[in-house]
C-alpha cells in the first residue's frame, strides 16, 4: 500500500449532519472497528498502541503491539478491521516541518507482526492536524476529525480504496 493508492480521494464532510449549536465530537467506537484486545495505553515518554489480552473478568497486562507499528512518537486512535488485518491510527508527523498529528495504516502480515506505518496521504492529511479515525468496515468508509483554527475539528469521511478493503480482508 502506498500514499498514491489514496490519490484523488476527497474527503466529504460531515459537518452539517453531526455539528449543533458548536457541539462536536470525535466519531464514537464501534464494536467492529476497536475490538477489546486494543486499546491506547499512555506513559510520561509516549502513548502507545496497545493490545489487552481477555484474562478472567479483566484484562492482563498490556503489551505493546508486535511489529514495527509503534514508534518513538506518540501513536494514538487505533481503529480495526474486524479481523484485525488493517490498523488505522493518529500519530504525530515525523516531519519535523509538519508537526502537527495525521493518519496513518499498519498491516497485520502473516507472521502476526503489524507494518510500518504508512501516512495515509493527501486525500486525507493536510499540514494541519487530521487526527481519530474510524474504519466503519460494512460501508468501506473511514471518518476522521480535521482541525483547523477557525473550526476547532470537523468530522470527515472519505471512501476506503479498493485496494485497501482487499488488504483489510
């Protein structure tokens, strides 16, 4: 998967159907795309993605995603696929000329261990912040919150490629 597999997508907003009065939110979880077993852990260094194995009534110890998924920088949102095959995620930019917070994929590869990260490109990123994204899996779809200074985040949706839906498989 490469940043131009994204090209040419536009993002629509969902402004009008979701923001009343000033009031907006981040897209809420769903059941299908942030399973029990991932969840955001933060520590002083860094937040970091991480999985929370089922044990009993609660939850053992979280440990880090295996892969090179997480890095030096803050790693936050995680949004699955229902098999767990296509992560979706906020993260800082590592451009220090951008460092404002984007969205990124990782693969789970067949040996269990999740990619890279891949910037999800310019359909969806901009050099401001896009940030909390939300794979909605049965309509091939990823909401997102774009930030700007004049409107303090509005929710975006975009159409995930085809190429991304047979990834995600």
């Amino acid at each position: 998967m490469q940043p131009h597999e994204l090209a040419g997508l536009e993002p629509i907003s969902t402004e009008a159907r979701v923001a009343r009065n000033g009031w907006r939110r981040p897209p809420a979880w769903s059941s299908t795309s942030l399973p029990a077993a991932v969840a955001a852990s933060t520590s002083a260094a860094a937040t970091k993605t991480k999985r929370l194995p089922s044990r009993g009534a609660g939850f053992a110890p979280a440990t880090g995603l295996p892969g090179e998924v997480n890095t030096s920088i803050w790693e936050y949102n995680p949004s699955l696929t229902p098999g767990g095959t296509l992560l979706a995620f906020g993260s800082l930019d590592p451009d220090p000329a951008a460092p404002y917070s984007d969205v990124f994929f990782a693969l789970r590869l067949p040996n269990g261990q999740y990619s890279e990260r891949v910037d999800a490109g310019p359909c969806i990123n901009t050099v401001i912040e896009e940030y909390h994204p939300q794979i909605d899996w049965p309509r091939g779809r990823m909401t997102f919150v774009r930030w700007t200074p004049e409107t303090q985040g509005d929710l975006f949706e975009v159409s995930l490629p085809a190429a991304l839906l047979q990834l995600g498989r």
